[in-house]
C-alpha cells in the first residue's frame, strides 16, 4: 500500500513542467523601451534558450538613418505610446 508521501510524491513527478507564459507583444507591435527611447517594430517573438521568459527581435532607425536591431527580454519593452498597431 503506497502512503501519503509517496503519493504526493508520484504526483509531482507525473506533473509536466509549466511551458513559457503566451508572449504580451507580438511581430509587428511598435514599444519601446521602459527606459525610453526610439519607437521599434518588434520582428520576432518567444522563448530563447540561452535565458527564462520570452524575448523580442525589434527594429528601428538610428540618428544616421542605419536600421538597427537588437534583442530585448519582454519586461524591458512597452507599447510606443502614439503609435499604430498590427
């Protein structure tokens, strides 16, 4: 007979692992950062695997006119105020 430990036990065992949250951006939103600066057109969106949480390929014009793009964690990026949306 299997006791009260062992069952709790084979039930967290049995418990598949909590996958990545549904990203709150997706390709084509404009945001920015929280910290401020440039509206950008976010390009891709979700897990990585080098780090937790979802993350963000955005685009965007630097002072020269070059297009710039860098990768950016979700909780670092908000929707650009006045901006449209896809």
């Amino acid at each position: 007979m299997i006791g009260f430990v062992e069952r709790t036990l084979i039930m967290r065992l049995r418990k598949k692992p909590a996958g990545p949250a549904k990203p709150a951006y997706r390709a084509g939103d404009v945001l920015t950062l929280k910290s401020g600066g440039r509206p950008m057109t976010a390009t891709w969106s979700g897990p990585v695997l080098f780090a937790p949480g979802n993350w963000l390929i955005c685009q965007w014009f630097g002072n020269d006119g070059e297009l710039q793009q860098e990768m950016f964690p979700e909780e670092t990026l908000e929707r650009a105020h006045n901006a449209f949306t896809a």
